[in-house]
C-alpha cells in the first residue's frame, strides 16, 4: 500500500493534468478529442472518486464531443458552458479527496 503523501501527490498531478488540459482546450491547443483522451486516462483518479464523479464526468466529455460536430448556434451543448462545469467537476473532485475521510 502506498503512503498517503504519496497518494495525494499523484492525485494532485493527477489535477495538474486536468487543469493543463482545460487551459490548452480554451487556448485552441489541444482539440476535443485529445482532451477527452487526457481526462479518460486519469484511471487511478477516478478510481479514487465515489462512482457517481465517473458517471458525470462522462456524461460531460461526451456532451462535449457531440458539440464539437456541430457549429456552436446549432448545437444545444454550450462549449463554455460544458467547460465551466468541468472547472466545478474539478473543484468537487479535489473537495472529496481532501476530506478528512479519504
């Protein structure tokens, strides 16, 4: 078993990845679908998270793909909007990690 300082800091490289992600998407850097490759293979994060986070986090990356098909006036998922709420996801994930019960 490993450590807890350990666990905590790949958790938190684990964010950073994320994060990074985030930012070079809104920067036009990454497209979608790499971004959604990025957040996908954060296994052991997920891992670490209650089921639901993986429940919505899909459900999140995959509004995001389905509005990348089409132009931003003709599709009902807000890129914006789908991003910020990836920003809360982000938050509520580090929030659950960092309780006193994990």
């Amino acid at each position: 078993m490993k450590p807890a300082s350990t666990i905590h800091t790949m958790h938190d490289q684990a964010f950073s990845r994320l994060q990074d992600a985030m930012q070079a998407l809104r920067q036009s850097r990454i497209s979608i679908a790499d971004f959604c490759r990025v957040w996908r293979n954060e296994n052991a994060l997920l891992q670490a998270l209650p089921a639901r986070f993986a429940t919505v986090m899909e459900d999140l990356l995959g509004r995001l793909e389905a509005g990348s098909l089409f132009t931003e006036e003709s599709c009902s998922f807000s890129q914006i909007d789908l991003l910020a709420t990836l920003d809360t996801w982000l938050d509520k994930a580090q929030q659950t990690l960092r309780s006193p019960s994990n």
